[in-house]
C-alpha cells in the first residue's frame, strides 16, 4: 500500500541523507520497535531520511509517524566521505535497472 511505498522511499533516502524540515524533527513521544515496523519503518532509519522524505511526500501523518520512528545521529559524524566508489552491476540484471546502462 501507500505505507509500504512510503517506507520503501524512506529507506532509500537513508542513504542519501541530507535535507532540513520541521515536521522531521525526532519527537519526544517515540513509537516502540514493533509499532515502527508495523508501519513499515526499520529500526536503522534515521531522521535526515524523514526530513528528506517531506520533499517528496505531502502527508502530515507519514511524516509524523516517521519522525516517531526515527534516530538522530550527529550529521558531521554521521557523513562518511570517500574518495572513489565501484558500482558492481551483473549484466544479467541490466534489462532490469536501464537506468544503470547509462553508466
């Protein structure tokens, strides 16, 4: 459902990270472990993906709960930079992602 497609974008923006908006802010009434994945969210999602998430997505309510579900961490901490990275591709799955062919 729209939960799960919610819960899917937040955990790709896990790893990009980044953005900066009010409704993101950890909340101070968490939810607990269970009720979090009941909604879709995973223990390893972290509040700069919410705030990133409310760029995307215009429902109070989603963002609301991730806020509840979410993990602070220190963004200067938190921000690993690397000089280079491999993107290893198996060609039979290329028909699958064409978006990766163009690279």
């Amino acid at each position: 459902g729209a939960v799960a497609a919610a819960a899917a974008a937040a955990a790709l923006l896990t790893a990009v990270g980044g953005g900066g908006g009010a409704l993101a802010a950890p909340r101070a009434d968490k939810l607990d472990r269970a009720a979090c994945t009941e909604l879709g969210f995973t223990d390893t999602l972290l509040c700069t993906s919410c705030r990133e998430l409310e760029e995307f997505v215009d429902d109070g309510a989603l963002l609301d709960e991730c806020a509840r579900c979410c993990t602070e961490t220190d963004d200067a901490a938190a921000l690993e930079v690397y000089k280079r990275a491999q993107l290893v591709v198996c060609t039979c799955n290329l028909a699958s992602f064409p978006h990766v062919q163009a690279f």
